[in-house]
C-alpha cells in the first residue's frame, strides 16, 4: 500500500493512513474479480487520505485504541470512494486520480455495485467499531446531506442565476460534510465530549469548503497546460464553480453568448469565459472566501488544547488550504 | 399510499404496511424533483411488500411498539428499493413492475443517486430506530451478502457449467438474504431471544430462496403470452436460472447451439431452449428443490408458538410459495 509523498512531512499520521488503506484492503473480501480489482485500483491511486488523515488527528487529544480509530478512518475513506465511483458514473467522467475511471475501464455495471460494495463495507466498518447508536445515526445525517450536496449540484445545472449562497451548500454538502463527519467521528469516539466533537465538526466542515473553493478556483488558476480539461468540461456540464458564479454575479451579460452553447462550448469559448471569469473579479473575490473559511478553521484549531497533535493540524491545514496546484 | 390488494385477507399486516409507505414517503426529504418523483413512482407502483410484511409478522410474538418495528419495516423495503433501482441499471431494463424503469424514464444519472438516496434513508432507519449495534453490525452483514450475491450471478454470465450451488448461493445473497435480515428483525428487536431471532432469520431465508426458485420456474411455465420476456432476455444476457441450469446438468450438448450465440439469440432459439428445459425435466426439478426449501419453511413456522401470527405466518408463506403467476 502506497500513501502519498506528502505524508512524510506528518509522522503523526503516516504509520496510521498506511494501516487504513491495508484495513481497506482485508475488508474487500468480494469473489468479484472486476469489482475488487476496480475498487483495489481506485483505492490505491494515491489519494491524499485527507478525510481519514482528519478522522485520525482528531482522535489524538485523548488516549484510545487506534485499532478502533484506523477502522473508523477507513470507513470515511471508503465511502468517499464510493462517491467517486458513482459521480463518475453521473459525469460520464473518463479521468480520475490520473487515471482511466472505473466505468471507464471496468463498464458501468461494474462501476455502479463497486460503489454500492464500498456503501456496505463503509456501513460494516460504523456499525462494527462505532461506540454507540448516537455516532451511526450521525453518519446517516451526514450521508443524506453528502447526497443532497450532489443533487442540488445536478439540479442547478446551466442556471445561470445560481447564487453564491446555492454554490456554498452544494460544497458544504458534497465535500464539507465528510470533513465534518471525518472530524466528528475521530473526536467523538476517541473519548472527546460531544461538545468537543461538534467543534471539530464544524472546523471539519470550514476545512472542507476552503479546501473545495481552493480546487475550484486552482481549475482556473493552474498553469495553462492544465487549465481546460476540468472546467471546460464542467462548464460543457453546467457546473458552474465559485470564480464564474462571482463573476456571473458582476455582470452576466457578457457570458451569455459563450454559456447559452451548453454541451456545445468549444475550448474557445471556454478560454474566453475564462478571461471573463478574470476580468470580472471572479478568481479575486473567490479567494477571499476561500481565506474566510480557512481563517476560521485555523482560529478554531488554535484554541484548540495545547496537544502535539494540535500543531499537526495547524500545519497540515495551513499547507492545504494555500497550495498553489 | 396504495398496497397490494393481496393484503386485505391479511388484517394483522394491512393497516401497518399501510403505514409503512407513508414513513418512507415522509423519508424522502430531497429537493431534487426528479429524484424524488423517481422513487416515490417506484416506491408506489404496487411492489408486494413481502419483505416488510415479513418483518412485520415476526415482531407480533411480543408487544412492542408498532411505530419501532413499522419504521424498520420501512428500513427493508427502502433497501430492497434501491437494489430494485440499481439493478436496472446493470440489466439495462426498461420495465420494471409494469411500468417504464426508473432509468428509462429519468436517466441514468437520476437512477445512480436514486438508488444512493434509498441506501442512505435505509441506514438512518435502522440506525434510529435500531434498539443495539448489534442488530446494526447484522445489517450490514446481510447488505454485504446482498450484493455479493449479486455479483456471483453478474461473474458467472454465460457460464453453462455453473452448479445448482452457485446458482442457490446466488439467490440465497440476492433474494434469500433481504427476507433472512427481515424475519431477523422483525424477530429481534421486538424483544425475542437471539435464539428465536435466529431462527426467524433462517426460516426468513428459506422463504427467500423458495421465493426466487418459485419465480424462476414461473419465467419459465407461465402462460406463453407471459412467457419470453423475461427468460429470453435473461437468456441472452447469460442469466441462467435452475430449471435451465438442472437441464443443462442432465445433458449440454443439446443446448449449446442456442446458448453459445449469447446475446445474438432470437426468439426461436429461445423457444427451442424452452422446449429442451421441458424435456429435461428442468422444471420437474426445480418445483422439486422449491418444495424442500417450502417444507423447510412451513415446517419451521409451525413449531413458533401458537398465538395468533402464526397462523398468519403459515397463510401467507402457503400462499405465496404455491402460486401459481
């Protein structure tokens, strides 16, 4: 099991994430060969771990089986890719983590019951280490709010009216809830009070919207060779992020001509939303909310209790949420 | 909420299913049109609700709150939905019960997160309404089983050496399981013994796999208007079922010229395949292997104790197990 690079810099957490993905590993027991090899792939294409690597730092400000908390941690992971798969079925998507997508390699039937295994490996993993019914239930509420980030995202497609407010919750659905929940789950079952826990969830939850803006915005500002792919495709899909949704905010007339193409936009047309996206001060305004959330998560975890993992958190946040790719 | 008209000679379960479709109507809280109106469409196309029923039934041994056992009713059907739903992906159906499949009618996108939507409802029932982590832990053991069985049948397509063992596995995981999780429930958290839970769980199978088998044979010796859809394109797409499978066992070669052209037969060959089962005594054998596993169950039931769903129990499983479309 290979983890990425970046773990080094985290010796807190490192031993802990390479242990999750062999946790993961055991607990793909299917007789499918496609559906294992799919899921075996996907897992070990060297995603960043982050929800884990939250669930896991969370759960070190008081003593506990780590046992418990590595499953616990695989568990977050597990059902982040099984949202992966699945919304690569909804995107058609082709490419993910660099490589060939499962639908892509495997075909959809595959593609649809790897996801649904790792719903049940996921469910396994709560129901078999969580310390009580009140922590399961959690993670159902967080579930539906996950899948209604999703919805809303496919219900808003091509409105060219979509507000910052509506954009915000489909983030804070799709990505800041696992945050949250990955963040809950570490403090609350390692011993933490529930009024601790919910701290950490909502530092989780402000993590994982400056962490989704910061993508949505790197979409745009990464270097030319990768600009292009992500957002022409998704501004083909209708998805429209915070730097076009700022800007479209300033001035929509100016867009119309290219957006009204839809599916039709061709790369032109998307260099020319992307200068607009510029010119209108999308990126610009994108950033200071991405700087607002993030600034809340880090005064969040300064008050947290002077612990060595507090640091690690500081650090790991802090680096995250201003990479520049 | 309309139910089945099959459930007015059954008093001690109507009102209650009843009020099952209602709960899970009351479940679907998601904005998304389409997602909604797919499910509650599906939700209400007039599914039998065999396994709520029997979820039902085994929580009548003891007073127990109505409302506890009603919601985890709901909690089965939500599941048996989605697989329904994600199944017709893979199967690329454009019918289910009747009525054009969810993905024909709202796409493939919409039946992904449909189906997504129904599992997690499903885990926030049984999380709410579960009395312990243990009942939990069984859920997702019969979830895992559940696909797995799933997936058995989707790796062993067009394979004409598969086994009668392969194939009662499968249909022990895709259907067996869902009535075994069920009677266990029902059984379990209206306060019996663990022991007569267990016993619920294995008569609940029994009836799952008698249930399959049933409706496997009746692909095959309903009236001939009936006759052809499903078996021929089960056929075509490598889906054997045990009346072809025991022919198949009495002797191959009779049949290879038809089968081995996969999803190129046509009618005719189906046809030809049908007469062959005949002969073979394919379907005398199976009706054979559903009356063990009928027996099995009936028998089982008549030891419960004798209050008042029991005989319920035996009305309903009789009925079921010997109909005849």
């Amino acid at each position: 099991m290979k983890i990425h690079p970046m773990w080094r810099n985290y010796p807190l957490v490192e031993p802990e994430l390479e242990q999750v993905l062999t946790l993961i590993d055991k607990n793909i027991t299917t007789n499918n060969a496609p559906v294992r090899d799919a899921i075996l792939k996907m897992i070990n294409a060297g995603g960043k771990l982050l929800r884990p690597a939250y669930c896991l730092l969370f759960s070190q400000f008081k003593p506990v089986d780590r046992h418990k908390m590595i499953a616990l941690a695989a568990a977050v992971e597990t059902l982040h890719t099984a949202t992966l798969i699945h919304d690569d079925i909804i995107d058609e998507a082709d490419v993910r983590r660099g490589q060939p997508s499962i639908q892509a390699t495997f075909g959809q039937d595959t593609a649809v019951y790897a996801g649904d295994y790792l719903f049940t490996v996921c469910f396994k993993l709560l129901a078999g280490y969580a310390s009580d019914l009140r922590s399961v239930q959690q993670d159902g509420k967080h579930m539906e709010a996950i899948l209604n980030g999703e919805l809303d995202q496919m219900a808003t497609r091509y409105n060219l009216d979509i507000t910052i407010d509506q954009y915000l919750t489909q983030i804070s659905g799709k990505t800041g809830q696992l945050f949250a929940l990955s963040s809950f789950l570490g403090a609350y079952e390692s011993g933490n009070s529930l009024h601790f826990a919910r701290n950490a969830q909502t530092i989780g939850l402000n993590i994982g919207i400056a962490f989704q803006l910061l993508d949505d915005i790197l979409d745009y500002t990464a270097t030319s060779a990768q600009f292009g792919k992500p957002v022409q495709e998704d501004m083909r899909q209708g998805v429209y992020s915070a730097p076009l949704i700022l800007a479209l905010h300033d001035d929509s007339d100016d867009f119309i001509p290219y957006l009204s193409k839809r599916s039709q936009m061709t790369p032109d047309d998307a260099q020319a939303v992307d200068q607009l996206v510029r010119q209108h001060g999308g990126i610009d305004q994108a950033q200071t909310l991405a700087r607002n959330y993030t600034d809340t998560a880090l005064a969040a975890i300064h008050k947290l209790p002077d612990v060595p993992v507090r640091a690690t958190l500081e650090e790991l946040t802090s680096t995250l949420l201003n990479r520049q790719s």
